[in-house]
C-alpha cells in the first residue's frame, strides 16, 4: 500500500510589528525551508489594514524569502504576524 507523507506543520506567533528583515533573520536562525506567512499591511493614506497570507521558502543561496506570490508592499506599512512552519513529512 501506498504510504501518504503529511508535512508536519507548527503555528509560531511573532513578536508584534516584526520588519521584513527580522522575519529573514528568525527564518535563517530556525533553518525553516517552507511556510505560510500572517502578515498585515496598508498604505499610509489608508485607515485599516489588509490581512493577508503568503506563501514562502527560504533561498540559502541569497540568504532571503522567496514569496510564491510577487507582491511587492511598496509605500505599505507591513507588519508580519505569525508563520506555520511546513516542517518534515511524515509517514502515516
């Protein structure tokens, strides 16, 4: 029979108004390859903010985020929330 691998996945909240920079830093530091970004942003004319998700990988050959999605934030307030580590499959 055909053995199915599901990632494991681990929920991590970030520290509150965590830049881009700290997210490539925390990313590198805890060797995470895959995983879905909770982050928030809006432009500075803008009252609320917009909630996204996006997907990323790491890219240890330019030592960044590599988003699946090419949004560039721009004038955008951005703000990164929390990450769900898409870990190791595992057998079930």
């Amino acid at each position: 029979m055909n053995e199915i691998k599901i990632p494991s996945i681990e929920f991590v909240r970030l520290k509150k108004g965590i830049a881009e920079e700290e997210l490539n830093d925390y990313i590198a530091e805890n060797d995470d390859d895959s995983f879905i970004v909770y982050l928030r942003c809006k432009y500075d004319f803008e009252e609320e903010w917009t909630y996204l998700t996006e997907c990323a990988a790491w890219n240890g050959c330019e030592d960044t985020i590599s988003w699946l999605n090419d949004w560039y934030e721009g004038q955008q307030n951005v703000e990164y929330l929390a990450i769900s580590k898409l870990g190791e499959g595992y057998d079930c």
